[in-house]
C-alpha cells in the first residue's frame, strides 16, 4: 500500500520515535508546528476518525492510552493540544489516521 506512515511504522521510511506500543506508534511531525509536535497512529491503516469500524476500537483505546503517556515523557506538564484532521474541509492531508499532539509552548487559542 502507498501509505507514509505505514512505511514509516514498517521502517521503510526514516522517522524520529518518540513512542512505540504493539497497537500504536508515535514519531515527530517533519514540519513542526510547535516546540513539541509529533504524530502518534495506529500500527493498522485505517483511514480516518470517519472511517472507524468496531474492530478498530482497541486501535482508538490504545492510542487514547499512549498519548498522555507520550505527553508525559516529552515533558508537556502544563498541557498541550490534541487535533485529527478529517477529510478534504479537514486539511487532512496523509490519509492514515494520526493524531498531532502540539505543546511546549501556550498555543493560540483560535481552532481556525
Ligand atoms: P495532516 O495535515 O493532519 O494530514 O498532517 C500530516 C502531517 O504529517 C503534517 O503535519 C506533516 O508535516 C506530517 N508529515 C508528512 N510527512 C512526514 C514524514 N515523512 N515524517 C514526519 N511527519 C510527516
Ligand atoms: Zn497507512
């Protein structure tokens, strides 16, 4: 499959880990968009929040079990932004589920 992330998950593509689980892995944004910003997906390819089926819940569980664990471990004590970008209004633009988890700095309060 033509996936980034999945190449990046199965290491063919070289990315900066930050976390790695059986369900999920976690690597820096190329483009960071704040002192602390990195990437975290699930290791299946599922599309996007739109495109969830009930076998991928343990995927969504694992991913909501990581994140405050990788915030922890990259130092974000005094909070941080979690965003997914959904389809074409979205912005989405890799079409591999992935949640940026933006910090270490106060973020603008605006959502766009
Ligand atoms: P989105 O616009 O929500 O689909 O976000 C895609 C994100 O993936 C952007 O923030 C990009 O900077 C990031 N990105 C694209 N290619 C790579 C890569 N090879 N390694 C790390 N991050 C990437
Ligand atoms: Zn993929």
């Amino acid at each position: 499959m033509d996936c980034i992330f999945c190449k990046i998950i199965d290491g063919d593509i070289p990315s900066t880990k930050v976390y790695e689980d059986e369900n999920v892995f976690a690597f820096n944004d190329i483009n960071p968009q704040a002192p602390v910003h990195c990437l975290v997906v699930p290791k299946k390819h599922i599309v996007s929040v739109d495109e969830t089926s009930e076998c991928d819940m343990e995927y969504i569980a694992a991913i909501f079990r990581a994140i405050p664990k990788i915030a922890s471990a990259l130092g974000l004590k005094n909070g941080y932004r979690v965003i997914t970008n959904v389809g074409e209004d979205g912005c989405q633009s890799v079409k591999h589920m992935h949640f940026h988890i933006l910090g270490g700095k106060k973020l603008p309060e605006s959502m766009g």
